[in-house]
C-alpha cells in the first residue's frame, strides 16, 4: 500500500505532539496543526481527551522528582488536550524546533512557545524530544488502530520520488 514512498531514510519517522489544556482553551488548536500541516509533515494520528493521572504519571515519569512536576500533572489535567502523531524526515527533529525552547521566555519568535506563550508553567505544546522517546509515547497515547497508514498525493512534491 505504501510503495510509492520514496527510499528517503527515516521519511517514516513519527514523533508525538499534543496542544496542552492551555493551548486548547486559548483556541490555538487549529494555528498549531496549520504549523505541521504546511511544513510538508504528514497528520497520522489525531484524537481530543482528557488525559488521566496514570497516562501523566507515564508520560512524565522521567521528571517525577523535579519540584515542579504536582503542578504539571494538574497543568496536564486540567482540561481537554489535542493528541497528534505527526510522520515525516527528520520529524522528531523539526519538531522541536517548530516548537521551540521549553521556556517561551527563551522561544524564537517564529516558534509556537515564542509566538503563543509567556511562561513556563503554561508553554501550550507538547512534542517528543527523541525517535526513542517518540516512539514510546505514540505507544503510550495511542494504539496501533488509532494510527492511519496513508500516502499524501503531494509526497512526490515535498520528498524526491
Ligand atoms: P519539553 O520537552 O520542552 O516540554 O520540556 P521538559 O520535558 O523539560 O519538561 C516538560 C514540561 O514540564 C515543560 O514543557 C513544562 O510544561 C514543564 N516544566 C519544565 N520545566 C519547568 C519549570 O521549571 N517550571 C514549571 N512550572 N514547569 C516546567
Ligand atoms: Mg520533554
């Protein structure tokens, strides 16, 4: 079914990208996919929830001693968020530099933090810092039915053939 996709290396690369509760209440939602969306990289995974403690904890294991990390899980449940799997070269990559730095103070204007956010607490996004790390949290939000395998007419236009 995928054929056509070019032998690029790692044009399958996926990371994931979720527009934290402040982002959603803000309305950015549609801005931000407009952002990936325009880029070139390909929408495989889109879902709308309200994410549990359990999924949090998981997902923000790695940070459960840092001081700030009682006032992220509310931050993180404290509303609706936009889950999406986003696919394309060097997408983990790219990605964070769409996004940009942790602390919107320290943001490009350009990036989503630096053109959306003011602080630290409330920086809107949230996206994979690794393939590894990308890999396990698509695991994490999402299963494998919820993951569209899709070819984009324009692949020919955004990557060689
Ligand atoms: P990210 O990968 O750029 O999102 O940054 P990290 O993985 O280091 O941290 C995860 C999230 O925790 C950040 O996006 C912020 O929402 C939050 N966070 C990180 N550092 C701080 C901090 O110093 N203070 C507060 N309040 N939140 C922080
Ligand atoms: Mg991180």
């Amino acid at each position: 079914a995928l054929s056509s996709t070019s032998n690029i290396p790692g044009v399958r690369e996926r990371t994931l990208v979720a527009v934290k509760p402040d982002g959603v209440q803000r309305r950015l939602v549609g801005q931000i996919i407009q952002r990936f969306e325009t880029r070139g990289f390909k929408l495989v995974g889109l879902k709308m929830l309200q994410a549990s403690e359990d999924l949090l904890a998981q997902h923000y294991a790695s940070l459960n001693r840092k001081p700030f990390y009682p006032s992220l899980l509310r931050y993180m449940n404290s509303g609706p968020v936009v889950a999406m799997v986003w696919e394309g070269h060097n997408v983990v990559k790219s990605t964070r530099m769409l996004v940009g730095d942790t602390n919107p103070a320290e943001a490009k204007p350009g990036t989503i933090r630096g053109d959306f956010s003011i602080h630290i607490s409330r920086n809107i996004i949230h996206a994979s810092d690794s393939v590894e790390v990308a890999q396990a949290e698509i695991a994490l939000w999402f299963r494998r039915s919820e993951l569209m395998e899709w070819e984009c007419c324009d692949h020919g236009s955004v990557y060689q053939l």
